[in-house]
C-alpha cells in the first residue's frame, strides 16, 4: 500500500474517519510482538540504530497491500524462539492481529500471511564461577 494512500472507515454522522497505513502497520506490529514465541520483527538498519537508541519502531517487518477489490492484506516478517512451535505460534499470530486491528479500527483484514525469516536462540546466562570451587578452610 502506498504511504500516500489513506484507509477510511465507516463514514459517520459527522463527517469521515481516514486513517494514515502506518497506524494500521502500528497496531499489527505491537500485537504481533505480544505473542508468546514471537522473538522480533524484521527491520531495517534504521530501525536497528533507533532501537539502539531507546526508540521502538512497531511497524518494522509490517507490510500492508490492498487488492483489486480494496480489501487489506497484511505480510508479517518475524523471527520466533527457538523451540516453539511455528504452526501454533503462526495462527496465534494471526488470530490476535484479526482480532486488534477490528476492535481499534474496525477493519477486517482479508489476509495476514506470517513469513518466518528466523529462529533464534535465547541468549544463555553467564555461570557463576565463584560457586565452582569451595573456599572453605578444610583441615
């Protein structure tokens, strides 16, 4: 979907609501990334220098495309932990950005297609070396 492309909901009494694509980006992004299993979203090397620098940037890794007949189509590219597994954790996914993006903006999504681009270890504790050795005086 183009940037300069507006979505609009359901006209009101009062006027229209036009919502800007990088909202809806937004929403997918944060509830794809409360998913249990879900490491991190793809993103770029700005998006890697601003979480450096303190910044999230939710809309990494989300990409949304409209088709012939205006229905939305989102494509999530994330990363999951090692060992869980990717079917369940893919259709989780899916369920909880259908359900988000309709109860904060009421739209329904056409498609949400999941691309896996890795999995990635958790990251082991240090050891503790100073429990190792006993310091205690044996005589």
């Amino acid at each position: 979907m183009n940037k300069e492309e507006k979505v609009t909901l359901d006209s009101a009494e009062l006027g229209n609501v036009v919502v800007a694509p990088e909202v809806i980006e937004v929403i997918i992004g944060i509830a794809a990334s409360k998913v249990d299993g879900v490491y991190g979203m793809r993103g770029t090397f700005a998006n890697n220098v601003a979480k450096r620098l303190g910044r999230r940037d939710y809309d990494k890794g989300i990409y949304l495309s409209s088709d012939e007949d205006e229905s939305l189509i989102a494509d999530i590219y994330t990363y999951l932990k090692y060992g869980v597994s990717v079917p369940k954790v893919a259709i989780d996914m899916q369920k909880k950005v259908k359900q988000q993006v309709f109860f904060m903006s009421g739209l329904n999504l056409k498609e949400i297609n999941i691309h896996v681009v890795g999995v990635v270890l958790e990251k082991s504790s240090k050891v503790d070396t100073s429990d190792l050795f006993d310091d205690g005086d044996e005589n």
